[in-house]
C-alpha cells in the first residue's frame, strides 16, 4: 500500500479533485475530442534519440534498397489470429520494402522480404532513416 496511514481515496475521488492533468499522447495521434483547460498534452515527453544499431540490424537497414517497414504489436501478436497473420504474411510479400516483423512465434513461409525477430530495438529502428512505415498496435 503506497500510503497505509491514510484514509483509502478512490479513483474517481481523486479525478475529480485533480486541478491538472498532464497527459502523455500528442493530439494529431487522437480522434478529435474536447479540451479541459485543465488538460496539458505532453506526448512525446519520453522521446530519446535513436542509438546506433546493433552492426547486422545496422546492416539490413542500410542495404534495403526501398526501405523497411517496421511490424510490431507488442505482447499482443500472440492474440492475432491465425488467419491474420497469414494475410499479413501475404501482404509483406507483395511489397519492394524489406520488413521487420516484431514475433515471437515460429511462423512458416516467411518471404524473402521478410525477417522476423523475437525483440526490436524499436524506437532505433523508427530513427533510422531508412524506416519507411511503421505498423503497429499503438499500445
């Protein structure tokens, strides 16, 4: 308990008393929807720049002629249903970019085009200039 000698404090008590609220998504990344004036978007305040890749990832992205897309949904791929990821499978086949695609998972018929990795150096990959698309859950 964070602060045993205190009266237990509900959530929606503390929301309504609440005089600020700093919250951590940018606007133009949100569906359009009304402002409190107590309300300060701060998205992006966690940023930090890329570091240099590891020197075979560093490899892959400079010699994709076209670029690289960026595949990643996080703890959830392992939700995605069969069928979906064979379409995706499918579609990451039909495109000239290279991708990178964040799973865990054994998966077969994986495309040329195509590698799949347990663990991305994810924000890295997003600062490197060769990262064309990135495709993700937004968790």
């Amino acid at each position: 308990m964070y602060a045993p000698e205190m009266p237990l404090v509900t959530l929606n008590h503390i929301c309504t008393r609440s005089l600020l609220w700093l919250i951590d998504q940018h606007p133009v990344l949100d569906y359009p929807q009304p402002k409190m004036p107590n309300e300060i978007y701060v998205g992006g305040l966690t940023v930090q720049p890329a570091k240099t890749l590891p020197k075979e990832l560093e490899r892959y992205m400079n010699n994709s002629k076209y670029g690289v897309i960026i595949a990643s949904f996080g703890s959830t791929i392992g939700d995605l249903p069969r069928k979906i990821v064979t379409k995706m499978i499918t579609a990451f086949a039909k495109v000239k970019q290279n991708v990178i695609w964040r799973d865990s998972r054994k998966l077969g018929n994986i495309p040329a085009n195509v590698n799949v990795m347990p663990w991305l150096p994810q924000n890295d990959l997003l600062g490197h200039p060769n990262t064309k698309l990135f495709i993700t859950h937004c968790g």
